[in-house]
C-alpha cells in the first residue's frame, strides 16, 4: 500500500530510514521558491548517503547538525489551507519537526564525498542542543 506523499510502498521507506538509523544529519540545503528543505544523512562505516526532501515546507525545527539520527515519519498529520494532506518528519531527541506537504528520499546523491563531523565536535554540538533546548517550547 503507498501512503501519499511517500516514495515507496510503506515496508520500503522504513526500511531505508532504519537503514541509516545512527548517522549523521545534517541541513543540506532549503530553497524558498517552492520550500524545499534536504537533510543529507552520512555515516562513517556505510558509503554513499540519504537525502530527506521535504517538499512545501511549513514549519522547521531543527538543527543545522546532529549525531545519531533517528529520523521517524507520520504520513498525513493534518491539512494546509488547499485540503492538501502534510506530513511530519521528527527526530525526538535532536528536536528535529519538519511539516511538509510532501517527503521523499533519494540515495546516492552527488557529491559522494563525506562532509562527517569528527567525533570529537559531539560535545560541542549536545552542548549547543542543550542550551536551545533549555530556551524553548
């Protein structure tokens, strides 16, 4: 069964997600024109990389960067103003909320080099998502 907005039947998108369960995320790009947003998901002992598009985006919450992404996806969470279905892409622990009118992934995506930040930036970024966390709702 394909859930709208999702690029692969439902057992196919969930396994690409716990595929790169545990890598690091990071905002690839945001164009304004059609509202556009890509986190581009790298791990060090997997090549290649995931791109997560979301597609007339409506609200961002999240970081630049994160460790140990854990990125989960609620298909058709509620309607824009055209009745058009939104869906809600979150990790919990990163603080990461994306609503979207559409999601979709892609694997692979040039450039195939690796922009992974080194282990030891990890404190430096729980520090600065300890301290948005502590300041907002």
């Amino acid at each position: 069964m394909r859930k709208r907005g999702s690029p692969y039947p439902q057992t196919d998108w969930r396994d690409v997600l716990a595929k790169w369960r545990g890598s690091q995320a990071r905002l690839w790009s945001y164009g304004i024109s059609h509202r556009i947003l890509t986190i581009r998901l790298e791990s060090e002992n997997r090549e290649g990389n995931l791109h997560i598009e979301t597609n007339d985006t409506h609200v961002i919450q999240m970081p630049t960067v994160w460790f140990n992404a854990n990125i989960e996806i609620y298909w058709d969470v509620a309607y824009d103003c055209f009745k058009d279905p939104m869906s809600l892409l979150i990790d919990k622990k990163a603080g990461v909320r994306i609503l979207a009118t559409g999601i979709c992934f892609r694997e692979n995506v040039k450039p195939l080099m690796k922009v992974i930040y080194p282990k030891d930036h990890a404190p430096v970024l729980d520090h600065y998502m300890k301290v948005w966390t502590e300041y907002t709702v």
